[in-house]
C-alpha cells in the first residue's frame, strides 16, 4: 500500500536534535517532544495490525515507503510523547537512504540530547522497539 499523499516533510520538519539539545533543562525537553506529538495529524488509515510497532506500551503505527532509494514515513500513536519520539527520530531519517550509518547515529543522538535517561523504562522499549523496526527497514 502506498503511502497517502501529504507533505511529509512538513510533519517531522519542526523537530531536530538540535532543537532538543538547545531546549535546556528536561521538562523543557520533554514539553518539546509533547509539542511534537501533538502535531501529528491522526491518520486512521494507518491504525492497522500491519504497522503496529510491536514492543511499546502504547500503540504507535509506522509505515515506510522507499522511493527512488529514499526513505518516507508516516506515523499514528496513541501516546503524544511516544510520537514525539518518533518525530524526532523520523525526522532525522525522513527523506534519506536510511543507511546503517544513520542507523548508528540515531541512539547516541537520543542519548546527548538527555532524551533515554529521562523515560520511563517503557517508554525506553518503545522508543528501541522503533529503532528495531527502522534498522529491519532499512536494512532491505
């Protein structure tokens, strides 16, 4: 199934590793990522057992789409802070060749931007079950 037609760029555009780092103490943080998640347009077509990400407490759907050897995502959730995690994350990746040298960058950018020390050990699984999921994509 293709992807629905949308500006993709405009939905991960806002969120940066950048902007997270710059954002200071983690509660500012953390407002940032729920801003994020907020600003993802719910997508009930995409609420399908095919895209579950299996591994997080709540549910967060991904579908990815290889055009032209770049990679295109689009993402639902329940969890306004679980998508902001993953608008960051996809945000890096968004539009890319999705290689494994991006792939291995992705963690200790969380990391430096004092995002992992800061969830909760769920919250933890869900964000390295996405990681799982986008390294088993792009690795195809």
């Amino acid at each position: 199934m293709a992807l629905k037609a949308w500006n993709y760029q405009e939905e991960f555009s806002p969120a940066s590793f950048q902007a997270l780092q710059a954002a200071g103490h983690w509660q500012a943080k953390y407002r940032l990522l729920l801003q994020w998640g907020k600003a993802v347009d719910a997508k009930l077509w995409l609420r399908q057992d095919e895209f579950l990400v299996r591994g997080c407490e709540t549910s967060l759907w991904l579908q990815a789409e290889q055009r032209d050897g770049h990679w295109f995502f689009a993402l639902d959730g329940d969890s306004r802070i679980v998508k902001g995690l993953a608008v960051l994350v996809l945000g890096e990746l968004n539009g890319t060749q999705c290689n494994p040298a991006c792939m291995s960058r992705l963690l200790p950018a969380l990391t430096d931007a004092g995002v992992s020390q800061h969830l909760s050990p769920s919250r933890n699984n869900g964000l390295r079950a996405l990681l799982v999921r986008l390294q088993a994509l792009c690795a195809e």
